[in-house]
C-alpha cells in the first residue's frame, strides 16, 4: 500500500468522514475512495488537490 492510500484513509477517519461522504463531496462513486485506499487506482492530480482540501491538509501531507 502507497504512503497516498494510508495517508488518505487516515486523514479521512481523523475527520470522522466515511468513504461515501467524502466521494460525495467530490462527486465520485465510494468505489473510487475505496480503491484509493487499497492503492489499486491512482488519483489524478487535480482529484488530489481536491481531496486534500477537503481534508484540510496540503497535498504533501497527503502523499508523503
């Protein structure tokens, strides 16, 4: 698993949000998230910066 999938599920649970209310807010499907998370697909960049505001985190925090 990639430092970005451990980061974005951790991140994500600090603010106490689910899978399917952070896709929601990004207008994707909760598979997207949860695929994501298990590092099978990758994020595009301005997908990332999207998820990292969301989470209130810069977009280093979220991949390194």
């Amino acid at each position: 698993m990639s430092n970005f999938s451990e980061n974005l599920k951790k991140y994500r649970k600090e603010k106490s949000m689910s899978q399917k209310a952070l896709a929601e807010k990004l207008y994707m499907s909760k598979q997207a998230i949860s695929k994501y998370e298990c590092g099978t697909n990758e994020c595009l960049f301005d997908t990332l910066i999207d998820i990292a505001d969301l989470l209130e985190i810069s977009v280093d925090e979220l991949l390194r």
